[in-house]
C-alpha cells in the first residue's frame, strides 16, 4: 500500500515538472524589440545630426568606457560632436601646423590644454554626464562638443532624422534628443513603452532652431 502510494506522488511529481516545462516553452524567451526615433525641425523637415540616447527606466548597465579620440584638423575639431559612455577618455591630437589650446568651461568637465602642437597632452577623462563645449583659446572660430552619457545605446540621427538600436528588451525606455541648436524650453525626453518587434517614436520641435554661428567652417548640425 504505501509502494503504491509512493509510486503516485512520484508520478503526480512528473506530471507537473512536465507540465510546467510545456508551459514554459509555450511561452518561449521575451522577444527583443527595435526602437526607431524619428526627429523633426517645427517645419516638418528632418534633423540631422541630432544625438539621441536610449536608457532602460529603471536604469541597467551602462556601456564600458572608450579611449575616444578629436583631432583638430584644418582649425576644426573632428569630429565635431563626439558621443561617449561616461568615464571615458579622449586624447587631443593637433594635426594642423599651427598651435592651438582647447578648453571647456562646461560643468560636465573643466580642463584647459596650453598651448601644442603635435604630439597632445595625456587624454582627459570624463566621469559626468552632460554635454561638454569646446573651444580654442587662439581661434575662436573652432567648437565642438562632447556628449558623456549613461545610456547604454546612443548615436546621431542620419540626414533623414532617424535613428535606430535593435536588440531592446521588453519594457521602459528613456529616450532623450539633443542638438546644439535646439531651442527648446526643456530637454526632449519622452519614458516610452516598448512592447511589440518594432516601436517607434517621433520628435518633433515647437520652436525654430537658434542661428548657427558665425564660424565660417561647416558643420555637422548645420542645416
């Protein structure tokens, strides 16, 4: 009597384990989704050049750190917008003929590099997030800027003012929009819901976009 009873619950066991093992396959791993940000200027014409970033609310992993590099070639710097993971690094080569001194009063990160020419200085490491001017004490024409982000996926809107990262899992997604002309009254960041295969997300500006300035070298946010 209790081999038989023993023999039941045994099997009563099995029939869960399968069950659930069934059950489990049925519903198979979450599928991961692409997100497609679409940005548009007040006028309905695209904007390019945008950087966009996308971080998981809550807050996941953030991307390793990168050994970044913007040269100054032509009295430019190149390239001009720089997007990196916060506690990265970026060297300053010069690669013109002439001197130049870069500096950032920005908040993110204050440095200055005197004066040089060719071989730059050690790389400057940034361990904030936010957005870093850059100018050159001797040619006031040159700007550029560098984007340090926690965000673990982030890139630049293509000439038709989208931009796109595969592979996100199920669930909520902080995207934030910057250009250094927007003239908005706040920063455009919107929490959306990704749910299906493909999710999208459009911009689109309320007010003009500030006048470029007067550099006399093209850009790559120009418009």
């Amino acid at each position: 009597m209790t081999l038989t009873v023993r023999t039941s619950r045994i099997q009563s066991l099995r029939a869960l384990v399968v069950t659930a093992t069934l059950a489990v396959a049925a519903i198979g791993p979450a599928r991961a989704a692409s997100l497609v940000v679409n940005i548009y200027k007040r006028d309905g014409k695209p904007l390019s050049g945008a950087v966009v970033t996308a971080e998981p609310d809550p807050a996941g992993a953030v991307r390793a750190p990168v050994k970044a590099i913007m040269d100054q070639v032509d009295l430019t710097f190149v390239p001009d917008v720089l997007v990196i993971p916060v506690h990265s690094t970026v060297q300053f080569p010069n690669s013109d003929a002439v001197s130049h001194q870069v500096y950032s009063f920005s908040p993110a990160r204050q440095f200055q590099l005197p004066l040089y020419r060719g071989k730059p200085y050690p790389p400057v490491q940034f361990d904030q997030s936010g957005v870093v001017t850059l100018g050159c004490n001797i040619h006031d024409n040159m700007l550029g800027y560098i984007v340090v982000t926690a965000a673990p996926y982030f890139g630049r809107a293509d000439e038709h003012g989208q931009w796109a990262v595969q592979e996100l899992s199920p669930g909520r997604v902080r995207v934030r929009v910057w250009h250094p002309l927007l003239n908005e009254p706040g920063e455009l960041d919107r929490v959306i819901e990704v749910r299906g295969e493909r999710e999208a997300v459009e911009f689109r500006l309320t007010k003009p976009l500030r006048p470029a300035p007067l550099t006399g070298r093209a850009h790559s946010w120009d418009y």
